[in-house]
C-alpha cells in the first residue's frame, strides 16, 4: 500500500510539471505577530524568501504564511521593539544571533518561504526589505523599500530609495518632498515613476530607452545608452534613476 501511495504521489508531481502548474508545497503555516507599533515609530521587515505586501488601515497587524517542503519550525519569524521603530525579521536554523541584529548566512538548505501581510496606520513610515521575493508597499507614509530578485511596487506620499536587481520597479508618489532625494535603481528592469509637483531628473540606462517629462535625451554617437539631466517645474525633489537593462519612465500624476 505504501509503494502504491508513493508511485501515485510521483505521478501526480510528474503531471504536473508536464502541465506545466507550480509544485504544491508539503507545508503550510499561518500566523499573526503580537507585536505593537508606537504612534510616530517606522516600521521595518526584513524578509529573506518570500513576499512583503504592506497597506494602510486602521489597525496595526503583522500576518505571516510560512510554506515548503523542509522544516517549517525551525524558520523564525521574530520581531523586535526599538526606540522609534517596530522591526521583524526572518531567521534560518543557519543564521547567527537570535534577533533580528544576527547575521543572515544562508538559507541553502531551506526551501521555507515567508510572506508577510502587513497593516500599518496613515502615514507611519514603512523600511521594506526581502531577498527573493516581490515587494509592495501601498501606504499614504513615507516608504523604503528593497530586493533583490523580484517585482517592487510602491504607491505612497514619497520615499527616498527604491532599489531592485532583478525585477521591475514602479512608484507612483502623490505628495512627494519639497527638496531631498529619491534615488531608484535596478539592473535587470525597468523603472517608472509617476508623480505630483516638479522634479529634478538625473536618469541613466545602458539598454533602453528614458521618457522623462518630455525632457530632451542625451544619447552617444557610438554604442548604446542614454543620460537626461533636467528640470521638471520649478524646485521639486531630486530624483536619481538608474537601471542597465530596461527602460525609465518618469510622468506627472
């Protein structure tokens, strides 16, 4: 009876893969951090494999879903009270420390995802963090947000750094800062930015093409690239945008 159930188990893997449809993970874990977050403080989640999703509402709540194939237990999903800011964070049987200060080392050996689903009061500030694993942050704060291998999507008041490898990259920023910066990079992506008020726009790509308030396109005579270096309106944030392969997009709201 058992080889009988094993052969079946493969079969069904085996079907689906030739279909094409996503493996179905062994293990699944839901929860809710009892965690707190003071009024003016920053939020900040540091997830390592996995997605963020962050909104704004009316009650504070961290929820998280842990899923794979490996040891579901041993993955930590902590979280840490500091002057100013609430944090959590993702820890592997690998990593050093027992809080969200310890070394992130590897998760090699753990195919556990974790993703969170955040709700956080208007206006609070929001760092959001992953490694592999799509980013979105829609909130009327301040954002921060990063990874590496996926998607990051921001729509917020502003935000200052916006930064992906592999992945596209669009924010949209209804009350942007008077002056500052926000710089916003990729790699392998594309990068839009729509946004109220002027702006100063210092944009650059190695493949791809730059549509920037209609700001005219500096281009070299030989080999591929383009560089703008303009002013939008009068004053305005200073934006910094940069990616290598993929196109930059800048419109007004």
């Amino acid at each position: 009876m058992k080889l009988v159930v094993s052969l079946c188990a493969v079969a069904i893997a085996a079907l689906s893969q030739a279909a094409g449809l996503a493996p179905v993970d062994a293990a699944e874990e839901s929860g809710t951090l009892a965690v707190s977050l003071a009024p003016g403080a920053m939020f900040n989640v540091q997830d390592i494999n996995g997605d963020v999703s962050i909104r704004s509402g009316p009650v504070f709540s961290v929820r998280y879903r842990k899923h794979g194939s490996t040891d579901l237990a041993g993955v930590r999903v902590l979280s840490e009270q500091r002057s100013g800011e609430t944090r959590v964070c993702v820890r592997y049987p690998t990593d050093d420390g027992t809080g969200c200060n310890g070394d992130y080392i590897s998760h090699d050996h753990s195919d556990v995802a974790v993703d969170f689903i955040v709700t956080v009061p208007a206006y609070t500030r929001v760092a959001a963090n992953s490694v592999n694993g799509n980013v979105d942050v829609r909130t009327s704060g301040f954002v921060t947000a990063e990874t590496v291998n996926g998607a990051l999507a921001v729509d917020a008041a502003s935000a200052d750094s916006l930064r992906t490898v592999n992945g596209e990259l669009v924010a949209t920023l209804h009350d942007p800062r008077p002056t500052g910066w926000l710089r916003a990079e990729s790699v392998n992506g594309a990068i839009t930015i729509r946004m109220a008020g002027s702006a100063h726009v210092r944009a650059e790509v190695l493949n791809g093409d730059i549509h920037a308030f209609g700001l005219p396109v500096r281009r070299p005579e030989y080999g591929p690239g383009a560089k703008v270096d303009g002013q939008f309106g009068s004053g305005g944030l200073s934006l910094v945008l940069k990616t290598v392969n993929g196109s930059i997009r800048v419109d007004p709201i």
